[in-house]
C-alpha cells in the first residue's frame, strides 16, 4: 500500500464524520499562514465547499494559548486545524475538547494526546518524516481523498510541500513523491529537469538570475552588471530580435554552459555541493496554467503565496488557490513588496557582522525592529546559504514583535539534522523555560519568548544543542 493510502484509511471516518455532521453546523478551521498553510486551507475550502458544508476560516501566524483560548468563546461544534496544532494539543484539550469535537492535520513534531473528540492526523504518527516527505498540505490532501474524491487538488498539495521547501535537494521525495505521481496521472503537473531559478517561465533570464536570492549567488544575486558580465562571457544573449528571452528559452547548450557556471560561482564562494548543485533539478510546472503565469511553475506559486501570508492578506491566496484569477494582480504586488523585504533583511546581515555572535556550537543575531519579524527565518536561512553565517552550526534570529513580546527563528541544514541536531526540541524546551512556546521541524523551528528573556533563551537553546550533538557521537 502506498504510504498515503494509510493516511486516507485513518482520515476516512473523521472525513465522513465532518460531512454528514456539519451540513448545517459550519466548521471553524484554522490555518498557518505560510505557503503550506494556504495551500493546506485551499485543500480544506475547496473539499467542504464540494460536499456543503459551511466554514468559517482563518490563516495565523502563530497558534498560541490566547488564540485557543479565545476559540472556546467562538463555540463551534467542530474546529479543524490544519498545518499547525500538533503542537499545541495540551492547550485543545485545555480549553475545546470538553465541548467540542476537533480534527488536527499536521506535518509538525507533535504532542501524543488520546482524547475521544480528537482526531489527530498527523505525519510522525505514521512513521513520515514531516520535515521532508510531506507538508501540512499533503496531509490535507490525504484527508479530503480519503472517500475517493479531490485528487484534482493534487498540485495544490505540491505547492505546499514547496513552500515548506522539502524539495531542498533537487526533488521532492517520501510522501510527496506519491502525490506528485497523482498529480501527474491527473494531468495537472508535468516535472521538467532544468535550471531552478526563480521566474523560469515568468522573468527575462537577467531578472531570473538577478532576482534569485535562494541560494544566494555572489556578484549575481541582486547584481545587474555581474548578470550582464556573466552572461557575455557565457555568450548566451539575453534577449533576440529585441525580445528577452527566459530560461526555458534557452537551448540545452546554453542552459549547461550557465548551469556549470553558477555551480562554480557557488563552490567557490564556499557554498556546499549539495546546495550549488540544487541549481538544477526537478521543476514543477503546472499544465493547465498559461505559459506567462505565476502560478505554472510550482515554487514561484509557493513564493506567491507565501508573499500573501507574510503580509497579512492570506485570504488573497486562498482565493487563487480556489480559482480566482482575478486576485492575482494583487499577489503580484506583495511579491514584489516581499522580495524588498528579505533584501533588506540581507543587507542588515551584511551591514551588521558584528551583531551576528557565536559560539562553537551557536550562532545568533538579533535584529531587534530593524527586520520585520516574519522573514527573519528566511533571512537566516538565505544569510546560511550566501555565507554571511557558517552553515555548519545551527542560526538563531531574533527580532522584537512589540513590547513583550521577541520573535525567534532557528535553521539548520540536514547535515546538522545527521548529527542530532533537533531544533524543534531546542527551541520548543527552552521557549517553555523562559515562559513562551515554540516548536516547528528538527530543521526549522520557532517560537514567541517574553522581552527581556533573549539572552537567557539563547543559553538554553546552546545546552540543549550541545547535549544533542553529544548524544549523536555516542
Ligand atoms: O516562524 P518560523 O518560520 O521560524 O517557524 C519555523 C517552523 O516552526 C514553522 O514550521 C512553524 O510552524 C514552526 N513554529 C512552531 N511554533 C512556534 C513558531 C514556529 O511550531 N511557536
Ligand atoms: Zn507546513
């Protein structure tokens, strides 16, 4: 049996349940706000739409105490959390599971909870590793497929695994891989082997290349002259007969000549093998979207989306997810605003060496109000990827959300991950010593802490590191 069909075997009856149950009764859900919590509400809309049920939903940031806690007073027979809540199961049963009935679908390390008004689907509960071989979206999708229908949101799915980046290595794998063979049997995606740079189909090729920042490519990213230096020496044109010309455009001559040459730039600039060769890879294209759209290649869909999220307008994803076109000149607009805001935030790690601190096992900056709180996460994982931050120990980024409160960030890379590093632990247990809360993947993970409370946060999260990587030796 493929391993999403175990999936859809569990969610089956909570599926049937939430159908026959709420046709007059709407479901409160909740969802994260990134890419993969958008795609995962996308799944969830467009499926309870098809059967009538009504549905009241939200995407957050952040699902913490207060906001459960402020759930009770809604007083819905059935909540349905989708890519966050894993986490959070002791505050569920604090505050809903007496009165109502709650389904949590998640790809984030859980809490085990047993509780008969909960159903808890999550990734780890069936042996996937939820970091990388399936999203939040994925187990949407496995949940809305368990009675046979929906498979059409397939790409969706992919979109969010995207978003979650678990296509790190050149390819989706685990889970992923057997939506993505649905996907294709659909017809609705197509893999192409080709450059990944961002706007493949959407960008002239200088833009694809000037705008990539993810990896970050030295004297390319963010630099025009040293895309049109690069792509003289390369001979390859940028634009014929007065038309730029994109990266599918290219001939496969031309696409190896800069392929191998950004490689290069990358090893040399000390980037890791396996980051400079994800340069080429598995493109996801979807078949039906127009050739100039935002939404044909998977992961500038991703990038789209989680643009909305990060400014607040995750309901704009959600309407292109469910088939409105029109709301794409709006998203085009918050990609643009995004794209300024993680280069800012790349420029304050260039400007600010000296607030960047470490130790042999650590390394933190904060970037109090400098950075919007949202990105910091990406700043740092980009910041990894440029080497501005070492990539062989973990990164912390901190930054103030208001008086009270700081937000944290903490990436790693699969290497750290082999060697035992779990940040997901590190953050969640040292949050909760210092009075917040955090959690996330072993690889990405995050949390909300108390002002005043950085410095204090950040010794614990060093102990708990030094402790893992000790344990992994042993
Ligand atoms: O917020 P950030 O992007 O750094 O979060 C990294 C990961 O950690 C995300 O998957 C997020 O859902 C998770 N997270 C969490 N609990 C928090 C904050 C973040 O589980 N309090
Ligand atoms: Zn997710």
């Amino acid at each position: 049996m493929n391993r999403i069909d175990e999936i859809r075997k569990t969610a089956k009856e909570p599926f049937k349940k939430i159908i026959e149950e709420c046709e007059e009764s709407t479901v409160r859900c909740i969802s994260h706000n990134d890419a993969d919590g958008i795609c995962s509400a996308g799944i969830i809309a467009k499926a309870l739409v098809r059967e009538g049920v009504p549905f009241l939903m939200s995407c957050i940031r952040q699902l913490t105490e207060d906001f459960i806690k402020s759930l009770k007073n809604e007083q819905y027979k059935y909540f349905l959390f989708t890519d966050l809540g894993s986490g959070q199961l002791n505050f569920i049963e604090k505050y809903l599971l007496d009165k109502s009935k709650v389904i949590v679908i998640d790809h984030h390390v859980p809490f085990e909870n047993e509780n008969e008004n909960l159903d808890h689907l999550n990734a780890h509960l069936f042996s996937i590793d939820g970091a990388r071989e399936i999203s939040g979206s994925g187990m949407s999708y496995a949940f809305v497929t368990a009675l046979g229908k929906n498979r059409d949101l397939s790409g969706v799915a992919i979109v969010g695994a995207l978003g979650d980046l678990q296509d790190m290595s050149g390819s989706l794998h685990g889970v992923n891989r057997e939506i993505l063979e649905e996907a294709k049997k659909e017809g609705i995606i197509k893999v192409e082997r080709d450059i990944r740079l961002f706007g493949r189909y959407t960008r002239p090729l200088y833009k694809s290349l000037q705008y990539t920042i993810n990896p970050y490519i030295p004297g390319i990213s963010s630099n025009i002259n040293g895309v049109s230096e690069l792509l003289k020496e390369l001979e390859i044109p940028h634009s014929v007969n007065g038309k730029a010309r994109r990266i599918v455009d290219l001939s496969s001559d031309e696409k190896q000549r800069l392929a191998s040459a950004l490689i290069q730039r990358l090893l040399r600039a000390g980037a890791s093998p396996e980051i400079a060769e994800s340069i080429v890879g598995e493109n996801y294209t979807f078949v039906n979207e127009p050739e100039d759209s935002e939404l044909k290649d998977a992961k500038e869909y991703a990038t789209l989306l989680n643009s909305c999220g990060k400014h607040k307008r995750a309901d704009i994803g959600i309407a292109i997810i469910v088939g409105d076109r029109g709301a794409l000149e709006e998203a085009r607009n918050l990609v643009e605003e995004h794209k300024n805001t993680i280069v800012e935030g790349l420029k304050w790690l260039y400007e600010n060496p000296l607030k960047i601190k470490r130790s042999d096992v650590l390394q933190w900056f904060n970037v109090e109000r400098d950075v919007d709180d949202s990105i910091i996460g990406t700043v740092a994982m980009m910041g990894m990827g440029a080497n501005i931050l070492d990539r062989s120990i973990p990164v912390v980024a901190i930054a103030k959300m208001d008086e009270n409160m700081y937000k944290v960030s903490a990436r790693g890379t699969r290497e750290m991950v082999d060697r035992n590093v779990d940040l997901a632990e590190a953050v969640r247990v040292a949050a909760k010593k210092v009075g917040g809360e955090g959690g996330g993947h072993d690889v990405a993970a995050g949390a909300v802490i108390p002002a005043g409370k950085e410095e204090e946060f950040i010794k614990f999260v060093e102990t708990i590191i030094r402790r893992q990587l000790g344990e992994g030796k042993s």
